[in-house]
C-alpha cells in the first residue's frame, strides 16, 4: 500500500491546509480529548445534574475547537467569550459551597465518575499550556486561556463534589 502527501495533511476550518502534526490540529486534538473524557465520566454519573454541565461544557469545547482551527485567517468562526466565562464562574461559586475547604493536596481518584474528572481536570490544565505555546505563534484570544484555566477549577470541584456524594473520602497527601 502507498501513502500520498494527502494522507499527512488536512484542512483547517481557516481553508489553510497543513500536515496533521500542525500546532493548531495539536490543540485542537487536546480539547477533543478533553471532550472525550468528559464524555467518560457523564457515562458514570448517577444523576443529571452534573452531567448537563459537562454537556455544557462539550458545546464550549466545540466553540473552543472551532476558534483554534480558525487560528491564522480571517474566518467567521464561533468564539468563547464572557458569558461562557460567567458560566464556569457560577459553576465554581456553587460547588465551592457544596465540598469542604481543602487545606492539603487530596489525591486524584474516587469513584469512576470522580476520577475521570480528575483526569479532565488534568487534561484541562495540559490544553490551557498548549494554548499558552500556541499564543507565542499565533494570536490566541486570552478568553481561551482563561476559560482552560477556570475549566480545571470547575472540574477539580466536581471531582470532589462527586466523589463525596458517591460516599468516597478524600485521602490527603502528607508531606514526608
């Protein structure tokens, strides 16, 4: 079987074409991941209310994705902005008063749904550095790095809102 130069090249949403190792697909293939775990953890999810705001969040992802894509052209794509912002801050403003103060790291597990969004969470901090390097070649709409960065806030929240409702304790970490 041959390969041609299109099977290592692709289109983004901007009409450029690029390989598929583009910095811009990169970031985009991060989000869509992100997108995934999140996906994951509503399948463990008992009730709905959590797994309507992680839905939520997938539509943002989607806008995020799309304004990546559009990175580097003048093109008419969707974009994050302040109501999504507001969102993720009343998200973490409800939460907050659901779980206890943390003053220790806790360590990132629980039950199944807890600890997928744990690793979204992770992942979610792994996006808002790719976005970072992406803003050194491209001019990256900081709404997009401050959304990344209230998104591993939020999920970090529902992590532990979860796993306390699902009867798992937080186990700290003690320094040795």
């Amino acid at each position: 079987m041959t390969t041609g130069k299109n099977d290592y090249e692709t289109f983004l949403l901007s009409g450029q074409r690029v390989y598929k190792d583009d910095e811009r697909l990169q970031a985009c293939g991060a989000v869509d991941e992100l997108s995934c775990i999140l996906g994951v953890a509503k399948a463990f999810l008992v009730d709905g209310e959590v797994a309507e705001i992680l839905t939520r969040i997938q539509d943002h992802l989607f806008i995020i994705g799309s304004q990546i894509s559009a990175l580097g052209a003048e093109v008419d794509a969707p974009r994050i902005g302040g109501e999504h912002l507001e969102y993720l801050s009343n998200v973490i403003r409800e939460y907050e008063g659901r779980v206890p103060r943390l003053t220790r790291f806790i360590y990132p597990e629980g039950s199944p749904a807890g600890a997928f969004l744990h690793l979204a969470r992770a992942f979610a901090r792994k996006c808002e550095r790719i976005l970072v390097g992406l803003s050194r070649r491209f001019e990256v709409d900081m709404a997009l790095i401050t959304y990344m960065n209230r998104l591993s806030k939020t999920l970090f929240l529902l992590a532990r809102y979860v796993n306390m409702r699902d009867g798992f304790g937080e186990r700290t970490w003690t320094r040795p």
